[in-house]
C-alpha cells in the first residue's frame, strides 16, 4: 500500500505495553505515534548509513536540515540556548545531533545562548 510518492505503509506488530509507551512519549512531545516511530526508526538507521542528512539553510536561530530518510526538510531551532527539533520535539534526535555538528563546524556553538535572546532591531 503507497500513501504517495516515495512513501510505503508499513504495519507493525508491536507488543501492547510498548505501543502504550511510544504513544505516552508522543503525547508528551505533542507528535503522532507514527511520526515518533519514523524518526526513532531513521535515527537507528543512521547507525548504519552515514549519508542521512544534508545542511539546507540557515537563518536567524534556525538551521534547516535535509533529512533523506524522511523526506523533508527538518527545523532545528534554538530554545533555552539549545538545539530543538521541531519535527521529533526533542532536543536529542539524529537533526538536533547533526546540526551540532554544523554548527561546531562553523564556531558558531558560542552563539546558541546569545540568540534565544536575539531580537531584530
């Protein structure tokens, strides 16, 4: 079954009490259970093969980052002087990781505490 280009419906058999608990931690984060287990699901992939993300942009507090796996274009932003995943809700996936990366890249790590306080004049 395809829900659209590039996509396949894949249906798991889980056991109840982790279906409860992925659905706990969804509710928490405020993503759909599916959207959780994807990004779980690419984030163990990564282990595995290396050429998962490309840097897209960045702007202001904000880097975007190619996610191949997904297919989308994933906003990391800045929020309490650290890196959030607007996608995972969650300042430890695999986007939040890799943007680190850009940004330690860049020398710009010093700067995350400065713009959760940035204001355009």
């Amino acid at each position: 079954m395809s829900d659209g280009p590039g996509y396949v419906t894949i249906k798991l058999r889980l056991p109840s009490a982790l279906v409860e608990r992925l659905e706990r931690v969804a509710r928490r984060r405020g993503v759909r259970r599916g959207r959780l287990i994807a990004s779980l699901l690419a984030d163990w992939v990564e282990d595995y093969v290396g050429d998962r993300f490309e840097h897209f942009s960045t702007r202001d507090n904000r880097i975007n980052v190619v996610d191949k796996f997904l297919g989308e274009i994933i906003p990391v932003s800045v929020m309490k002087g650290e890196l959030y995943c607007e996608y995972c809700k969650s300042f430890t996936c695999g986007h939040t990781r890799y943007a680190k990366k850009i940004y330690a890249r860049w020398g710009l790590m010093s700067r995350l505490s400065s713009w959760e306080n940035f204001q355009e004049p």
